[in-house]
C-alpha cells in the first residue's frame, strides 16, 4: 500500500519563479512568445521546443500528442509530421487545433489555439532533406499511426530503405510527409505563482489587432 505522502492527489508544487504583469506584455503575443522561448532555452530546459498538439475529429472526439516546434515564421508556428497519422487526417477534416508549452522549470506555460494548413511544399522538402539521414529513412519506413503486426516489420523496411540510399546523401521527402503552420486567433501567457494565485493573459485576434485581458488564475 502507497504511503499517505506517495499519493498523486498530495502532490504539490507552488511555482515562485517570478510574475507578470501588464508592463511585461507586448503588444504583439508573438514577440513574448520568442522571449519567453528565448528564456527557456537559456533555461538548459532538455527540448524547450516540445509542445503539445491538440487536434479533433469532425465527431468532435479529441486527441493529444507531443510533437515539435520547428520555426515561428510570419506570426505562424511550424512543425512537421505525417499527413496520414492520426493528426494529419483529423486536420485534414478539421483544420481547428490548440498547442500547449509548458516550462516547469521557469514555471511558465502558452496556450495557442487557431487554424492550421500545410506548408508550401519546397519549404517541407528543404527541412526534411536538413534531418539526419536516419529520419529520413525513418519517416520512408513508418506507416505512422496505422496498425502493424511485429516491429520486425518496421525494421525490415529500415533496412530495405537503407539499402536502396546506401550511396545517397537525402531522400526524396514521401508526398505523405511535410509541414503545417497554426497561425493563431487566441494565445495565452501563464507564469506560475504561489498558493495557486497564478498570472494569466490572454490575447485574441480581432481583426488585425490583438485585444489583451487578464484572467483569472
């Protein structure tokens, strides 16, 4: 039997990294979004970049996963995947999607959420061809999310496709694999505080301002 102090519902964790205040913001989100990135990589945060990518089917039905950040370009934030996973036929459908950053070590977190379309593709084809050759090949070989019956499969096709590039220095990028950009309608800023008395700030797009307003921790 757990000890009383091992149980999920005592942990604890009172945030007293710092605050923020309406003279921290800026009038643009997306320049407090690459400060407070800039603040956690500076932070030695181990892949300050990793987010989590909500995505819903038509029916409504929702899922999460993490996946990365890889560039903010034009107020858009970029990251790559499979078009035929689970998350890439859920856009597909339902170009709606919400990302979370959270820092616990800097105590910060960003909410995002807006809509999302596919990169232009020699944009998808020059990042892919800059990966290690490696996932290059991995993305050839993974049917991502589909089902399969052993991992000898998956390896079996990394060898196959090994074998095929062996004298090649990148692989042409799979039609079925690039990028998407979320451009955001609402981004909201947390900085953890003391005793659950947390600093919230949300912006949301209204035409082609940013309307702020603190909210309730």
């Amino acid at each position: 039997m757990k000890k009383e102090k091992d149980h999920i519902k005592n942990i604890r964790v009172d945030y007293n990294q710092g605050t923020l205040e309406a003279k921290d913001l800026d009038p643009n989100p997306i320049n407090l979004f690459e400060a407070w990135m800039h603040i956690a990589i500076n932070a030695d945060i181990s892949e300050p970049n990793a987010m989590t990518l909500s995505t819903a089917s038509l029916e409504g039905q929702p899922s999460s996963r993490v996946v990365l950040l890889k560039d903010v370009e034009n107020g858009s934030f970029i990251f790559f995947t499979n078009y035929d996973s689970r998350k890439g036929i859920e856009l597909a459908s339902n170009p709606k999607a919400a990302l979370v950053f959270f820092w616990r070590e800097i105590g910060k977190q960003v909410r995002i959420e807006g809509l999302v379309k596919k990169i232009d593709p020699g944009k998808s084809t020059t990042y892919f061809q800059s990966r290690p050759k490696g996932s290059q090949i991995g993305a050839h070989a993974s049917n991502q999310s589909q089902v399969i019956d052993h991992k000898n499969q998956l390896e079996k096709k990394v060898l196959e496709i090994e074998a095929t590039y062996a004298d090649e220095a990148h692989l042409p990028r799979p039609a079925n694999w690039g990028g998407y950009q979320l451009k955001p309608a609402m981004i909201e800023f947390w900085q953890g505080r003391p005793s659950r008395l947390h600093d919230r700030f949300q912006y949301t797009k209204v035409g082609e301002k940013w309307e702020i307003v603190r909210l309730a921790p």
